[in-house]
C-alpha cells in the first residue's frame, strides 16, 4: 500500500462513523496540503457512539480531498518502511535502539503524572531547553470535557498529568497547531502517532517542526457508559461526577472521583490491587469488555511503534514490590528518542536502569500477542460479519497461528457482538468469570482461580 493509498476521500467519514470505527482521534481535521482551500472538519460529541465524531462542516471539493483516518487504515509496514527505512526484525516489540524501565526524579511528578512520570520529565527537560515551542498533548480530569490541548510551558504540564481511559477531544486544538511556525512535541495513543506520521508523509511543514513524538502504551478506549456501571457498585453516579483520575496514589494506582456537589465529595474506588475477586471481575468488565470501543479491539499496535519513544507501564512483580510512586517501561525506537532519554538523564530529571526485551514483553500479557496477529481478528470478525479497518501486519506476522490465538480473538469479538443483546447484560459477570477461570489452558490455574473467586480475594 503506497502513501496515498493510506488515505480516505474526505466523503467516507460518515461511513467510519456508522460502521463503529471512528476512535475519536480528530486527525481527519488536519488537511494533506497547505493549500488556502481546503474542507473545514469539526468534532462534535455522539450520544450514540459516546466518542467525539468528525463532522465535514465547511466543504470544498469534498469528493477529491483526502484525509488520513486510523480507525479506517493502518499499514504497519509502510509506516515502518517511510520512518525505519524497513520492517522490523523484532515483531513484538518493533524497531528500538534500548530499552528501559525509569521514573521522573522528581516525585510530585512522578506521583501525579502517569506510569513514573518519564513523559512530563521528558517534556519539561524540552521546555527547559528551549528545544520546543509547545508540546500537544491530552488534558483535563473531568470524564465530559477532556480534550487535546497546546501546552506552551511547564506550568501548563501539570493539566496533562494522569491517563485516560474514556474518549476526549483529542483532535480539539490541532488547528492551532497546524497553522502555528513553532516547534512542538507530539504526546499520543499509538493509533494518534501512527497517523501523525502519515499526515507528516504529505506535510512538509508539519514535519520539520515536530522535535520528538512520545508514545503512550495502549489497551484499548472504554467508552464512560461502562467505566460508570464499575464506578455503581461503589454507590457512584456516572452523571455527577467532576473529575476522575484513574492512577491516583501508589502505582499502578486506584480510582479517586471528585463529585459534583458543594462538599466536593472524593473517593477512592480500587482497581485491581487490594479489591475484591469480584469486583477485579467486574473492573475487568468495564475497563476490557463490553464498552471498548470496537476498532481498539482489531488494533496491531500497542506499543506505539512509530514514536521517538514509547512509554507505558512495566507489569512486572518486581516493580509492583517496591510499593513506589511508579515506574515507566521505555522504549528509544531511534536515535533522536535515545539522544533526548540520555539528555534527561544527565540533566538527572529521569532514572533509568536497563530492562531486558524479553521482560517487557512479559510486562504486556496476552493482549501484546492479540494486538501484533490482528490477522486472526479480522479473519474471525468477517465470518461474524463484524465491521472492520483495514489493516496490513508486518509480514513475520502473518505466518502460522497458533489455536490459543483463534480462541482468545473469538473471545474479543464476541463481547463486540454480545454488546448489541440487552437481554445479555445480566450475565456479564457470569461470562467474565468464565472466562477468567477457563481461558487460561492450565487446569492448576484453574484451581487456582476457584479458590479465589470463592474467598473472594
């Protein structure tokens, strides 16, 4: 697939939108030329869909202008072969210089910001050089106006602390950033950086100011709807809540939602660590079932692939023992991404310590190996008869498959499928038990898990 044959007509994005592909992103407003005309794209909030939706606002000459839309395509090898100059030898991981675990040095920050803090110590190391103008970035805690935003300094950094879980307006201010002459940073999903690099194949101009792009490790966009039915069982109304921050306190963090009341009522609701067997089940439910959104189902990249710097968390025992702030998996896809970690460092903004491929493979589980054989997705989702993108693997990732990998993408796609039954609601948490005690292929394992569900620990 060559560069222009990524691309959809501007016209074909109602038809992404009522296929249930469009993830929101908003990269379909920036144009592919730098021309004075050209069709004005606006997001405007779904109820259906309950993500931010592309809506062609201003047309001109609508049926022969292009955009580049992830949720619609994504060719993992050209973009590997346009930033790498081939495909990668390692297809798991992707192409990298090293790989590391670390954190921010200072520790309100790696408190507050996510996974260590590596990414705000990155950018603030940029701002304090003077080697960015701006960084783009996601901002904002509450669950109804977050959005993308030009951060133009280092106080402006600490409105983008956290992670979020559920859609926001991404694409809000990338007009400003488009029509700006200043150097800037890209801080992304790995779907919102792959398509930035395809948008910089036609823009030029774009290009030559981007400095670094850091890329945020991904499982998936969960639509509020269902992070509010796991927030209910805490006595929580999805509808009266201000702010929420998903990685509050020790890492890798719990809940705290700030309601929307005169006292400012907060709590802090767990995730999986100190929670009840259950109600894991019933995070799992709303945080990796039902509301993802479908296309982060059938996507290959998790890891940000085509970043300068992929960051996100390393799952591993012997980080979550030491009871930390938070620690960042790195990853310095090239020599500009390893030029600025090494930069941080000795500026001592960042720790770092080495951190061996095979660990952060580990680190990801199984949805690492669901996301880089997609293949076996899309075979399935067409026998379904479920929607999909269209979407090219690295080559070494189109060989023989193993069974395991049919049943856990038929497993996904069924929850794609079994959303659409309201009848099938009350039996969510049966099914999620289900598949927690036998998807795992180890009848030991499965022993093990009754014991828990049963103690409820």
């Amino acid at each position: 697939m060559n560069d222009f044959n990524q691309t959809i007509k501007i016209d074909q994005i109602p038809e992404v939108i009522n296929k249930d592909l469009c993830i929101g992103c908003g990269l379909c407003k920036i144009p592919l030329h730098n021309k004075k005309k050209f069709s004005e794209v606006k997001m405007n909030w779904s109820k259906k869909n309950e993500i931010w939706t592309p809506k062609i606002h201003k047309s001109k000459n609508k049926n022969n202008e292009n955009r580049i839309c992830p949720g619609k395509k994504m060719d993992m090898p050209t973009i590997a072969n346009n930033m790498f100059g081939k495909e990668p030898k390692d297809n798991m991981v992707g192409h990298y210089k090293n790989i590391f675990a670390g954190y921010a040095t200072n520790n309100k920050i790696r408190k507050n910001a996510a996974s260590g803090g590596v990414t705000t110590a990155l950018l603030t190391y940029l701002f304090n050089t003077n080697v960015i103008d701006y960084a783009y970035s996601a901002n904002g805690f509450s669950p109804h106006d977050g959005k993308g935003v030009l951060v133009k300094n280092i106080e402006g950094l600490k409105n983008c602390y956290g992670s979020h879980y559920h859609p926001i307006n991404f694409g809000d201010a990338l007009e400003k950033l488009v029509k700006s002459n200043k150097t800037f940073a890209f801080v992304g999903l790995p779907c919102e950086i792959a398509a930035m690099r395809q948008i910089m194949k036609f823009r030029e101009d774009i290009k030559e100011r981007n400095v670094i792009m850091i890329g945020l490790f991904c499982g998936g966009i969960n639509r509020f709807s269902g992070i509010s039915k796991y927030l209910s069982y805490f006595n929580i109304k999805g509808k009266n809540i201000e702010k929420i921050d998903y990685r509050d306190g020790v890492w890798p963090g719990q809940i705290r939602v700030t309601e929307k009341n005169k006292k400012k009522k907060q709590t802090v609701i767990p995730r999986i660590f100190k929670n009840t067997r259950i109600n894991i089940l019933r995070y799992m439910i709303s945080f990796q079932g039902y509301s993802m959104l479908p296309r982060c189902r059938m996507c290959p990249d998790q890891m940000a692939d085509f970043a300068d710097i992929s960051v996100g968390d390393p799952h591993l025992d012997r980080f979550k023992k030491k009871n930390s702030l938070g620690y960042s998996a790195i990853i310095a896809r090239n020599s500009r991404g390893l030029k600025f970690l090494q930069q941080a460092k000795n500026k001592n903004l960042i720790k770092i310590e080495r951190l061996s491929r095979d660990e952060l493979v580990k680190s990801q589980g199984y949805t690492l190996e669901n996301r880089r054989f997609t293949n076996v997705v899309l075979k399935l989702a067409k026998i379904l008869k479920i929607d999909t993108p269209e979407i090219v693997n690295y080559n070494s990732n189109r060989g023989s498959l193993s069974w395991h990998q049919y049943v856990y993408a038929f497993v996904d796609l069924g929850k794609i499928k079994i959303k659409k039954y309201k009848w099938i609601k009350p039996f969510y948490l049966a099914l999620q038990i289900f598949e927690y005690l036998f998807l795992t292929f180890s009848i030991r394992l499965v022993f093990s898990r009754i014991k828990k569900i049963l103690n409820n620990k």
